[in-house]
C-alpha cells in the first residue's frame, strides 16, 4: 500500500509521498514514488504513484522512452496543457494494464493504479490532477485544495482542518508530514522515508526536494510536537457534566 497527496495553495504546490510498497512479517520493500520533470523556463511536473508497482513503473518508463524518441507521438514536454498530459498518462497506464489483463485475470491478481500528476506550464496557473486507474482524471478545488491517492482516510481529517488557499509553502509542507505521520501511525503499509516536493509558482527550475527519513532530526521533532500538542489540546477539553445527564 502506499499513501501520496499534492497540495495546491497561492504559493505553489506540495507534493509528499511514503516509500513503502510491501509489509509483512518478513518482508518490506521501500521505492520512491515521486518523479519530477523538469523543463527548464518551460513546465514543471511532477508525479505521484500508487497502486501495482508493475504498472507504476511502466507508465513512468514509457514518459521517460518518449522523451528520448524523437519519433514518439507525444511527450510531456510537448502538451499544451496539463489537462493534455494528464491524458497521456492515463492512456500509458491503460494500455498497460491490457498488455497484462489475461494474466492478470487468471492469477486474481490486481495492476491497477492511481496517479496524480501536477506541476505548472508557463504562462498558466499551477494544477493538480488525480488519473485514476480507468484512464480519467479529476482536478482539485477551490473547496478541497488537495488530492490524495492510496491510503487516504488516516491523514485526511488534519488536511481539512488546516489545508486553505492562502497557506505558505512551508506550513502546507509541514501539514502533509503530519498527514503522512498519522496514516503511518495506524497503518503499517505506509512508511518511510517520506518525500517532499515544494514547486514555487512561476518557478520554472527543479523543485526542492527534501528525504525524511524515519530517524531524521527533522521529522521526529515534527512528530514530537504534533503529539505532545494533540495531548495537550486533548487536557484542556471542557469536562462533560454528567450530572446533567443523569437517567
């Protein structure tokens, strides 16, 4: 399992994901699932991955080979929107998922997979875009500023008690840890080390990049004073009255 989401405040958006793939008894495995592209005064994007590992890197193989084909239909450095490059990149997981299917089909098996893509073309406002696993795609909004992909429920409820419009850069990125941090907490498929990408609006260079790893100074102060503040916001509740509730 994994858990990824993308931000998008005025600044520019907020990219994080876990590196987790696989948890058992015996067995876990860490890949990152964070690419960024980076086309210099032209168009940041940076993509987010969940689901089937297999079509996972299939899709981000395939951007990367029509990158280097000159004679490729389309690239992502080609589109004129990123409503254009959202497409595409459903296209490239459909179309693996069918080069499978009748394997897939007879193992019971699953090669599904969810992306969201978001970045920025010149010349046009920062966009995030959820791919689902049938090739289409929804984008975020002015209400709910975020998309989340795999193990969303956990680290849900902090993006809507503090996620907004006007949010910095940093405290949107300081929110995403701790969402990560809480989805942790009560599901063990998703771990570190967690990534960050920060894209500043109309900055057209590569994203900063940040690695949190699980014993990084970082983020477990991040993590200290998020459950000593939980804790003490929990002990100054009002006491309920039973008294006046009293059958």
């Amino acid at each position: 399992m994994t858990y990824c989401l993308a931000v998008s405040v005025d600044d520019g958006l907020v990219f994080a994901s876990d590196s987790r793939t696989n948890a058992g008894v015996d067995y876990v495995a860490t890949y990152s699932k964070m690419s960024r592209f980076v086309f210099e005064n032209n168009r940041v994007l940076v993509l987010l991955t969940s689901g089937s590992l297999a079509t996972s890197q299939a899709v981000v193989n395939g951007i990367k080979r029509d990158l280097n084909d000159p004679k490729a239909d389309f690239d992502i450095s080609q589109g004129q929107d990123l409503h254009e490059v959202a497409q595409y990149i459903g296209k490239l997981s459909q179309n693996e998922q069918r080069l499978h299917a009748q394997a897939i089909e007879k193992s019971n098996a699953n090669n599904e997979s969810s992306f969201i893509l978001g970045g920025q073309i010149a010349g046009q406002a920062c966009e995030i875009f959820l791919i689902y696993p049938q090739g289409n795609f929804i984008s975020a909004s002015a209400e709910t500023p975020y998309l989340q992909i795999g193990e969303s429920k956990y680290g849900k409820p902090i993006l809507d008690r503090i996620i907004s419009s006007d949010l910095s850069l940093s405290d949107a990125a300081r929110c995403a840890v701790i969402s990560l941090d809480s989805t942790m907490r009560s599901n063990v498929s998703v771990g570190p080390p967690l990534e960050l990408a920060l894209h500043k609006q109309g900055v057209f260079q590569a994203p900063e990049h940040l690695v949190l790893e699980g014993n990084s100074a970082d983020y477990q102060s991040l993590q200290a004073y998020w459950n000593e503040g939980m804790k003490s916001a929990f002990n100054q509740l009002p006491k309920l009255d039973w008294d006046k509730y009293d059958l």
